[in-house]
C-alpha cells in the first residue's frame, strides 16, 4: 500500500481506512442465474484531498433458476476513487472505477457517496455497472461502512519571531511645520459635484453611476448628468490627462465583455469630447470582465463590477487647478457655448466649435478615408476626414453587417464595400445595426 504524501493544509481526512460492504447484484438474462448476493472489501489510502486509491476483493454468489446449482464468483484487484467534492471530513460524491480478476477478469464502474458520521466511522454507498469480459453488464449496489485510521503528521509550528533589536535613543529635534497635505482624491460624496483638485497621476476614481442602456453602449440620462460634471472637474484641472476604463461583470465570454466594454468606454469619451475636453487629453480601454473589484457570485458583487474608471495617466501638480472656475461651474471653452443647451446638441452631429477643441488636427484629416470592418471591429474606430470629402467602409469581415447612420441602414456584405459623403463639418456617430458592440465615429473637419 502506498503512504499518501500530499496533503492539503485543511484535509483533516486520516491517511487510511477500511470498508466493509454488502453487494447486490442484478443479474442480466443472458447469465441464467437469479440475481447474485455477497461482499466487497475495500482497504484504501488517501492520497490527496479528492483522490483514493483501493486493493479490492469481491465476493458474488448467483442463484440458480432451476434449484439444481448455483454459481459463485470471487475476485481481487484494485481500484480508484476521484471525489466531484468533498468535505474536509470526508464526506463526499465521488466517481468509482475498479478491475477485478480471477479465472476471469471484472471491471466495475460508477458512482459511490461517503457520509462521515465522524472522524473515525462513516457510511459508504456504491452504484455501479459489474462487467464480465464484456460479455455482462449488471447493475450492482454495495452498502457498507467506511472506518479511517492511521493519523497525520502533525502540523508543523510557525518559527518564532525574532527578538525586537534594542531601543535606539532618539534625541528629539524641532522640526518646522510641515506644509498642509493636497487634498484628497476622492469620489464625491452623495449629492456633491465631482472635483479633481486633488488627484495626481496614478490616482483612480469609479463613476459609479454611469450606465448604460442593456446589452448596449447608449448612455442613460442619469449618466449624462453625471459626465456633465466631470467635463467641468475637468475642464478646472486642464494639466491632467486620464484613461476612461469600462468594466463589466462576468456574465459572457470574455471577446463579448471585452467589446461591449471598449464601447462604452469609448462612448464615455465621445460625450466628453463634445463637452468640451479635448481629445489629446483621454483615452478609452475596455477591460472586460478580468479586473473585478469584487465576487462575481452576487447580484451586488457584479453590480460593482459594471463600472466606468477615471485614472489620472498624467498630471503638473504645480500648475494646480483653474481658479477663475467654481466647483459646478459649466466648462468655459469656447465663446457662446455656454446659451446653446447640453442636451440641445445631437449626438450625430456637433457644431465645429467643440470640434476645433476636440477633434483631431486638421493636418491628421484628408478628402478620403478608409474604415475596415475586421473581427466584429471597425478599424480605425474614429477617422478624420475634410468636410467634403469621403468615407469608405469595407466589409472584410466573415459576416454581414448593417452600418447604421442617423436616419438610414446600409447593409454591406462580406467582401463589399460602401462610400459615403460629408458635406458638412461635424462629428456623426454610427453603429452596427446587427452587433451591438460594434460603434464608430467620423470627424468632418472645415476645410
């Protein structure tokens, strides 16, 4: 018998046991006996928390069916037992697998239950499938008990700490006043406006808040009003730059959360830019569900999963916060943009204004621009184009996909390609009428 060698620290299960049974077997009609009565003795080691190995031997008497003979079958060999779970008492289902021989060889099969009454006494209970060389298959039930012995070795003690060193003597010295701390970053507490004034780089805040519309990246209204106020946090610390992170919790594939996650961080950084913070100073990652914050168990962990961060990536402490701006204060980024209301300007289109302060450079944008539609992406997922020129959208996907602008669905099939003109300058927004995750945008700069 081999002595089990791994443990696990909290398997209190002894290292060896014996177990008793009581066997029935149903016999088939093509073995010509009555069904067949006897015993199995199993003398097992415990090699690991979900895994035993047994020396079995079997004893079977069968019945005969014309009260002339009967036949007997008794057999030894070895076995194993590899537990679906199991307690740290023993007690467990496991899957049960045997061969047996004799003048003739048994494999048995199936599944066993153990329940530890206590340490040292338990009830173990077997259904299995008794083959005979392949030539029977017979259910077979064994009932019986499971008595442990042996003992573990001990566990060993953690090392005493080391004596503390001697006192040093510290002779006191007056020290000027140190200057007062920053103040924190923190989020806002409940009903105050959000502020940046504090953070600096490394720095990380979650917009608890920002949702989304199901299974989709269209900010809700409530997220909307929020985003409002971190345009203006942002817009009084103009010297910070920051990552916009989606998170989402663990429910779908991980290329699912992934997409849906870029979306909406993406759309958190489109709703920005139209408020007014530039683009050089965000960008957008989806995390997916991999960073989880909390038990992906309960609604209330992956309530805190779905989340929208705000990481400070870079920050000139010194140059400080935008004095001539009070905390809840609009953005005052371009002349008259404080009478044109936030929520009278359209997603699909913004006055060139916002766009001068958050599109790209006008050197980046050309007449014509070209977007692949690869891997259920866009790609790039913004262009910059002159207002009067073109985009081209090219289907190099395997599937088709619906390219769905304001007012109008293109369907572009694999291998095909569409062509359309901006005339005006602005921002439009389009998405895939099919996938959901799947969201672009086109930048019309004024020539």
């Amino acid at each position: 018998m081999i002595a089990p060698s791994v443990v696990h620290a909290a398997d209190e299960v002894l290292p060896f046991y014996f177990a008793p049974m009581g066997s029935y077997v149903f016999s088939d009609d093509g073995r010509g006996t009555k069904d067949g009565i006897g015993g199995t003795v199993a003398l097992g080691a415990h090699l690991g928390r979900n895994f035993d190995l047994e020396l079995l031997g079997s004893y079977i008497k069968f019945g005969s069916k014309d009260q002339q003979s009967s036949m007997s079958q008794g057999a030894g060999g070895v076995g194993a037992n590899i537990y679906l779970f199991r307690t740290d008492a023993g007690s467990g289902l496991f899957i049960h697998g045997d061969v047996l021989g004799s003048s003739k060889t048994y494999y048995h099969y199936g599944l066993g239950y153990d329940l530890m009454v206590g340490k040292y006494f338990g009830i173990r209970a077997e259904g299995l499938i008794r083959n005979q060389q392949f030539e029977h298959h017979e259910p077979q039930v064994n009932i019986g008990l499971r008595i442990p012995f042996g003992s573990n070795p001990p566990k060993q003690a953690l090392p005493a700490p080391p004596p503390p060193p001697p006192p040093v003597e510290v002779v006191a010295v007056e020290a000027p006043a140190p200057p007062p701390p920053p103040p924190p970053c923190t989020p806002p507490e409940a009903g105050q406006p959000i502020s940046l004034d504090g953070c600096k780089k490394g720095d990380n805040i979650v917009l608890r808040g920002v949702n989304f519309e199901f299974d989709k990246a269209v900010l809700t209204l409530n997220a909307t009003v929020l985003l409002d106020q971190v345009a203006v946090a942002l817009a009084r610390r103009p010297d910070i730059k920051v990552e916009i992170g989606g998170h989402t919790d663990a429910k779908g594939t991980v290329k699912y959360n992934k997409k849906l996650s870029d979306a909406r961080a993406a759309s958190v950084r489109t709703y920005l830019m139209q408020k007014g913070v530039t683009a050089e100073r965000m960008t957008s990652v989806g995390y997916g569900k991999i960073v989880a914050i909390a038990s992906n168990d309960t609604d209330e962990g992956r309530a805190l999963n779905r989340r929208v961060e705000l990481t400070v990536t870079d920050s000139d402490p010194a140059a400080g916060a935008v004095e001539s701006l009070q905390p809840g204060a609009p953005p005052e980024i371009t002349p008259g943009a404080e009478s044109v209301p936030a929520a009278a300007v359209p997603a699909a289109a913004v006055p060139a204004a916002a766009i001068a302060a958050s599109a790209a450079p006008v050197a980046a944008a050309s007449a014509k621009a070209t977007v692949s539609i690869i891997d259920y992406e866009y790609s790039p997922k913004t262009v910059n184009v002159v207002a009067g020129g073109t985009v081209t959208w090219t289907n190099n996907d395997r599937v088709t996909h619906t390219v769905t602008f304001e007012g109008e669905d293109i369907k572009i099939k694999q291998g095909e390609s569409y062509t359309k003109a901006y005339p005006a300058a602005g921002t439009f927004a389009y998405k895939c009428g099919i996938h959901p995750t799947m969201f672009g945008t086109v930048v019309a700069v004024a020539p």
